[in-house]
C-alpha cells in the first residue's frame, strides 16, 4: 500500500481535499463508501502490470498511470460555458431531457429542467446527487456502487473514491416512459489536464421503459484523463434502450466502466460508438440475474493514427432461459490499435440459454492493428451459445465490381465502409439518435486509406 500511495501521491492530495470539504460529506453513508473505495485503490493502484493480468493484456495504462491530472474541485459548473458548446459538441435535441454535466459536475443551468428538484412527469427523478427527494433516496442508497464494485478494479476503486456528484435517474413502477434523456459529459478548457470522474446511476422499476445515451465530450484540445463509471439496473419486467458515445478528443485518455443488472424478464439494449480518446477502453459487464432476462449489445470504433480502442465486453448467464446477442465492429486506419475481449459465462443453473458473440473487423490500412478475443465459459448442458471474429481488408473483388460500373475508388470505398458501419447504426433509436450517428461516421470515413485483400 505505502508504494502506491507514493506513486499515486498526487491522487491522494486530491482525495485528502475532497474529503475535508463540506460539499463531499454531506452524507456520512456516501463518505463511508468513499472511504472504502481509496482503501481499495491504495492496495490495487491501477492496473500497469500486464504480465499475468488478462484483462489488461493488449492495453497499457502506463501514460494515465505516470500522468499529472489536477482535479476540478471546488469549479461551479453553471457559470462558465454557453449553452450552444454543448449542442455543437454531442447530440442535442429540445425535446428531449438533456443533463449536462461538466468536469463530472452536475449544471442544472446548462440542463432540461421540466419540473423543480429533477422531476418529471409520472415521478421519474433524472438529476444530480444534492437534493433527491426522499421517495427516491431509498433505492439510490439501496443500489448506488453495489454493482460497479470498488473491489474489482483500480480506476472503480478511483472513481468511487472521489463520488460527490454524479446522476441519479429513477423510473418507479407505474411511471410513463419519460423522453430521452440525454447525458452529456463535458471536460472544459481550464489550461492544464484533468482527470474527471463522471458517475450515473439509473434503476428502472418493475414493468418500466427508459432510453437514454450517453456521450463523452471535449471542450478543448488539451489532454486529460476521463475515469467513468455507469451502473444500470433493471427491475422486473423493465426495458432500458442505451447509446454510448465516446468523442473525447484525440489527446484524450478515457476508461469506462458499465455495469448492467438484470432481473426476470428485463430487456437491456446497448449501442456503443467510439471514435474519440488516445486510449479508451469501454469495460462492460452483463449480468442477467433472472430467468428470461435477455440483452443485445452493438458496438462501432472507428481508429485513425495512433489511436488505441479496447473494448472489453463480458455478458453473465446465471439463470435460465436468458438471451443475449453481441455484435461489435471495428474500422481501423493508420498506425491505430483495437482490442476486443470479454467473455459469455453460463453459470450452472442457467439452462436453456441462448447467446452468441461476433467481432469483426475492416483494416483499412496495412500497419492498422486488431487483437480479438470473444471467449465462452459454459457449466450448463441444455444451451445453444456460439462466438466468432474475423479481420481483413476491403474485399478486392469488390471494390473491382463496383469501379466496372463507374465508380471512382474513393467513391466505392467509402460506400464498401458505410455499409460495414450501416448495419451497427441502422439500430440505434430514436431517429434523431441515429440521424446525428449516420453524419459523425459519414464524415469519418468519407476518405480512407485503401488497403486490399481478404473479405472481413
């Protein structure tokens, strides 16, 4: 413990001035979990050693390790960004509840506010952690860090630890569907880098409907540090739709962690799209924790210089009758890197499961690199689960086909790449969402490097 609060001596100082504000003790259960959580991370640090260390095998966090991240706290965040940043920056619609937070920090000014205190219509709170009302304080209590575990993971642990703000949405039984709510997380220009540490959680009760996205954001062009943590509960019978957009700029390193709990009959549908950060890494856990409980996850990454993508994606059968399917792609350019890894675990009492995993991927250049992993753990013996992944280049046959009928070769690739990406993002809902997602990976990839061979 003594060596990584030296070399984390800095972190320290951070979570020591947290601690000793007002702000971050007003409630002693939130401190007591905080506490724990700096224990935590004071024994694990974060995660540099890879020899032996699966999950972090292909990725290496040395530069977030070594970094020098000053800590936003103490910045009001409703006093210092015009409104129109944020709407050029990340998807925005009036229509819906947009909850803007900056530097990790809830602005209520910068956010929707239909009713006073973060309520909505039919009882659903969508807000910050100051103030939720007490028909809602129960469940935050009852579930917030319960399934993002500061024991798992150093960068949880680091999270956790400096937890005094964040988002807090709660859906209760019999609550219309509200409209989407959109969370956009921005980091501001404040001339030096940051680490941030953007903190959700959402609980849909019994027989609800909720979607929400997600979408991580630069307001500047200096480098900094993006420690995120989502969990995301559903109740019986509940149905969440989820997007997650990671457009952090390209000095930028960011580590999510989700974590997904199901109960009987929920449905959980995810969408993942990056194409932002230096180093990102999106950890995603899938625990299906009752029977007929089911999930479909779809990821898109798009890579260019020297980018490096992980994504690490593990979906956990334990009772029967459960479905999940899982589909991610990647383009990849340049000198980039893409990692995909995780598992499907069929726990023994999950009989009649049904799940498949798939990754592929499009090089679209000869020094582009991919590192794929799916895995399945099966301990049942009534299930029907498979896997797959593939890699190559666009297809020369192809390409030939589509210039013989009078295409140029920019023309026809870009048309070849639209389509690998089209089929992720033809499925994200509403259409605004999808809309907005069709524009940011046209424009991407709208002149690609041409690199020839095999069909992925």
């Amino acid at each position: 413990m003594t060596q990584v609060l030296e070399k984390y001596s800095g972190y320290l100082a951070q979570y020591e001035e947290l601690e000793a504000s007002w702000e971050a003790n007003r409630l002693p259960w939130l401190a007591q979990l905080r506490g724990h959580a700096w224990s935590r991370f004071a024994d694990l640090g974060m995660p540099t050693a890879r020899r032996g260390n699966e999950k972090w095998k292909y990725t290496n966090v040395g530069p977030i390790a070594n970094g020098s991240f000053g800590h936003p706290l103490g910045l009001d965040p409703n006093d210092y960004i015009a409104p129109d940043l944020i709407a050029q920056a990340a998807p925005w619609q009036e229509e819906w509840i947009n909850l803007v937070f900056l530097d990790g920090r809830f602005s209520s000014s910068l956010s929707t506010v239909s009713l006073s205190n973060g309520v909505y219509a039919g009882g659903v709170y969508a807000g910050g952690l100051g103030g939720i009302p007490a028909e809602h304080a129960n469940v935050f209590r009852q579930h917030l860090g319960q399934h993002a575990l500061a024991e798992e993971d150093g960068f949880t642990a680091l999270n956790t630890a400096f937890l005094h703000d964040g988002l807090f949405v709660h859906v209760p039984e019999g609550a219309p569907a509200p409209a989407l709510l959109n969370l956009v997380f921005a980091t501001t220009d404040r001339h030096q880098p940051r680490v941030t540490y953007p903190r959700v959680l959402v609980v849909a009760g019994p027989g609800t409907q909720l979607t929400l996205s997600e979408s991580y954001v630069s307001l500047t062009q200096e480098p900094g540090f993006t420690n995120a943590v989502t969990e995301i509960v559903l109740e019986e019978n509940s149905q969440v739709r989820h997007c997650r957009l990671l457009l952090e700029n390209q000095q930028a390193f960011h580590v999510g962690t989700s974590r997904v709990y199901l109960a009987q009959n929920s449905s959980f549908n995810s969408t993942s799209f990056a194409k932002g950060a230096a180093l990102g890494r999106s950890d995603l856990h899938c625990l299906l924790d009752g029977p007929g409980a089911s999930c479909t996850l779809n990821g898109l990454y798009l890579t260019t210089g020297t980018q490096h993508m992980d994504n690490f994606i593990n979906i956990e059968h334990a009772k029967p009758h459960g479905t999940s399917r899982l589909l991610y792609k990647g383009i990849l350019d340049g000198h980039s890197r893409a990692v995909f890894g995780g598992t499907v675990l069929v726990r023994k009492d999950a009989q009649h499961t049904n799940a498949h995993q798939t990754d592929k991927n499009l090089l679209l250049s000869e020094d582009a690199e991919i590192d794929s992993k799916p895995s399945l753990f099966i301990y049942a013996d009534d299930v029907i689960c498979g896997h797959g992944a593939t890699a190559g280049h666009i297809d020369a046959e192809t390409l030939f086909y589509m210039r013989s009928r009078g295409l140029d070769l920019a023309t026809a690739s870009r048309i070849l790449v639209q389509a690998f990406a089209g089929e992720i993002i033809e499925k994200v809902e509403p259409e605004p969402l999808r809309d907005y997602l069709e524009k940011l990976y046209s424009g991407a990839v709208s002149a690609p490097g041409i690199s020839l061979g095999g069909t992925p």
